[in-house]
C-alpha cells in the first residue's frame, strides 16, 4: 500500500522517478510492481511509493489484457475490467496504466557454447573432383543437425552450382550456416573419415570454405574441429520464435505517460522503445474487438472485416474484399496504421525465420511456441502476409486505372509490399521477407493486416 505522504504531483495525477520508462516493471512470469519514487491521486489523495511495491493481482487468464488501478484505499491492483476494477468504482480509482497477459512467451536469446571438437558430418562418398555442401542448422534445446546438399554423393562441378543447391533449414531450427567441400584431385571424399581441408585424416579435401549466418547467430564463425572431419563453432546466441509458456509481456507494460498514441493501448508492444505494434493480427471486427485481440478470427481476403463505423460501416456489413486501401482504413479506424516494411522487419525480430506454419491458422493467437518475435507479436511471419504500408515495385501501365473501389483512378501506381510471408510459403518467409510483386487492389486468403502506432512519452 503508497503511504498518503503528501507528494509534489508535477504532472496531473501521476508522477515517476524515470519519465523514460513505465510506472510499473514485470517481475515474474506473471507478477508486476509499480516502481519507487511513483507518485499518483485519486482524486484529492495522494499516494507515494517510496519503494517499489507489488501489484495485486487476480487469476490471469492467457491471452487477456490487465489494466492497473490506483484505489481510494491505498490498495494498487490489476483488474480485466477497463472501466473499474472489481469491488470499486471510478469514483473511488483511477486506472494508470496496464500489461498484455500473453499465451506465451517472447522470442529470447539462446545460447550455445563453442564446439571445439566439432559436430561430426554423417558417413557419405562424394565424388572425386566435385564440390559437396553440408548446411548446419540448431534447434532451442541447442542440438546441431547437419543436412547435405541432395547433389553431393554424384558432386557439384563447381562451387556455385554446390551454393545453389543449398538445402532448407529443417523446421524449427536456426541456420548457421553451411560449408563447401572440394575433394581432391583423382580421390573420392568419405565425409566423417576424410578431413576437411588443412587436416590429415584419410584423404583430406583440397578446399573446404566456411560460410557461418554470422548476422543472426552473434558471434558465430564455423572452422574446421580439432577432430579434422568435424566442423567446429565459436559459442554464439541466436532467437527462435517463442515458447508456449503463458508470460507478462514485458514490452506490454504501459501507464498514461508512457504509451502508444492511439485510443485503446491493450494487445499492443512496444518495440525496440520506437513504437507500439499489435500483438495479434488484425480480426474481422476492429469497432467490437479492437484490432489486436487474442483468439479471434484473422481478417483476409477469404474472411473479409466489417466496415468500421468511422467510414460508413452498420455494424454487419463487411467489405467484399480486404485489398491495401481496405486495410489502411480498418487499421485507421482504430487511430492505428500500416508497419512500414522497415518497421515490420525490426517488430518480427526473433520470429521462426525461413520457415511457415503450413495450414491456415485461422484464429489469432499462438502459434505453437513458434513464429514469435522478441517484443511478443504473434504469428509474426510465416502464418499471413501483411499489408506493408510502402508501395514500390513495379509500376502499373501507364493509363488510368479504376481499382481503388470506385473512388477515383489511378495512373502509374506501384504496387503495395507484403510482408513476413504466409503460411504456404515455407522458408521464403521470415522477418525480411517482402513481396513488392501485386497491386494494391489485390486481395487473397492469406493477405491480413497488423496495425501499429507511434509512441508517446510525456515527462
């Protein structure tokens, strides 16, 4: 409980040590506190927190948004209620801020510890004077798998054709890399007895070039083990989508200085401290439901949305298709927008990349632990395209064009991006991915939307 010290209230009715951060901080998987040096009134009574003190909390529920209360009483708690926590009115608290209470948790930093030895390669005769490539890939429990290129037992003729044949990550699992392999001159090359080049095993390879996915897996480099036939790695940290344990979502957690500039901040995050981004896909009916809301359906060319109220909707009636101009205006009935495809590539960050969940998810929500990014979006890629709010690629022919839904014509209009590819698109998908091909009057199945917003902050 604040003791009723009598604060200097600077700043209406809520005041904090640290302008540049949230009144509140995440302190277990499903705990919060409100920080010391917090200042807030209800009404004419002050309260201070001269160290940080506990939130009461109810029975959480997954995927549900919290707000929290200041009350009369002294007591500071969470309720799901946005009008007035259980047990009181807004006459007697007041609500300053809230958390997403997420059905899983965010996409995290695993680390692997340097592998000296090496991972060792499994048995295969590659032919002589050819190239072979073996692609290492990890999974969450840190477990390394290598895959060989479908070609190498006949061999490649030359290095490029070996690159170009490059297998697909396993599902699930993080690229690190792959290495290429050139046998020697008139010898076959037996992977796991042969070394790699530069070692002496049996018939060692003439070249052996290393190729590590050091942009994501930080510190990662790949070289030849101290067992000769094995490939050895640095210790390094990579991100792989998520787990399925309920959490707080740290990037969640807001107060009414220090959220996202829209009406509504539930099931949004704040990402990278630049701006807010929904949690979920955008849902078919954004005026009941808000736009980002857990376990509803995902809105798409095959499931349109209603029409908001804000441009002429009844309530009932959905829009025929969900193209660009649609999306844009679904997103902005809830004074939200469209992820510009920079932005998009820095919320999905830590999702499942190069990989697609494979069947129409349907609802939003959790994807199986996977397809999560660090700041806690869901189905982040790989489930639905998203509208991207860029247009460029080609351009259309040079005329004018009625597409836009009969409300003017255009003449030499890019086209508008997609983002973070759908569930059918196997490992095109990832947090770069981005199809710049169609127009903005397309519409289809697996073509959603997720909206975003601008953060604000007030000292």
């Amino acid at each position: 409980m604040g003791s009723t010290l009598p604060p200097t209230l600077l700043f209406g009715y809520l005041s904090k040590a640290d302008p540049t951060t949230p009144a509140f901080t995440v302190t277990g998987a499903g705990t919060i506190s409100v920080k010391a040096g917090t200042e807030v009134a209800v009404g004419a009574t002050p309260f201070y927190y001269p160290a940080a003190t506990a939130v009461t909390m109810p029975s959480l529920a997954a995927g549900t948004d919290y707000a929290i209360y200041q009350c009369s009483d002294g007591s500071i708690l969470a309720d799901a209620s946005f009008t007035a926590p259980s047990g009181y009115t807004t006459a007697n608290s007041r609500q300053i801020g809230g958390f997403h209470y997420a059905p899983g948790g965010n996409a995290a930093a695993l680390s692997k510890i340097a592998v000296a030895a090496g991972t060792a390669i499994g048995a295969q005769t590659v032919t002589a004077n050819k190239w072979a490539l073996y692609l290492l890939s990890i999974n969450s429990a840190g477990a390394i798998t290598v895959t060989p290129a479908a070609g190498n037992v006949a061999g490649y003729s030359t290095e490029a054709l070996a690159i170009a044949a490059l297998p697909t990550t396993p599902a699930l699992q993080f690229l690190m890399g792959y290495i290429t392999v050139l046998t020697a001159s008139g010898l076959a090359w037996i992977a796991g007895t042969d070394a790699l080049a530069g070692g002496s095993s049996g018939n060692p390879a003439t070249t052996t070039n290393y190729y590590p996915n050091s942009g994501s897996g930080i510190g990662l480099t790949l070289a030849r083990g101290s067992v000769d036939t094995a490939i050895a790695n640095t210790a390094f940290t990579y991100v792989l989508g998520g787990n399925t344990t309920p959490a707080i979502n740290p990037y969640s957690v807001w107060d009414i200085k220090f959220r996202p500039r829209c009406v509504d901040p539930r099931g949004m995050a704040l990402v990278a401290g630049r701006f807010w981004c929904d949690i979920y896909l955008t849902n078919t009916a954004t005026d009941a439901n808000g736009s980002s809301r857990y376990g509803l359906a995902i809105c798409s060319g095959g499931v349109p949305p209603k029409i908001p109220a804000a441009f002429g909707g009844n309530g009932s009636t959905a829009y025929g298709e969900f193209n660009w101009w649609d999306a844009n205006e679904v997103v902005a009935s809830v004074g939200k927008r469209l992820l510009t495809t920079a932005e998009f590539q820095i919320a999905a960050y830590g999702t499942t990349e190069e990989s697609s969940c494979g069947s129409d998810p349907g609802t939003t929500g959790l994807q199986g632990g996977t397809y999560t990014s660090k700041w806690g979006l869901f189905q982040a890629t790989g489930c639905y395209w998203v509208w991207g709010l860029d247009l460029g690629g080609p351009y259309s022919a040079s005329s004018w064009t009625q597409s836009t839904g009969n409300r003017g014509q255009f003449f030499d209009m890019p086209n508008a991006v997609l983002l973070g590819g759908n569930f059918g698109n196997g490992p095109d998908s990832g947090s770069r991915a981005s199809n710049w091909e169609y127009a903005a009057s397309i519409s289809g199945g697996n073509i959603g939307a997720r909206g975003c917003a601008d953060h604000i902050m007030i000292a």
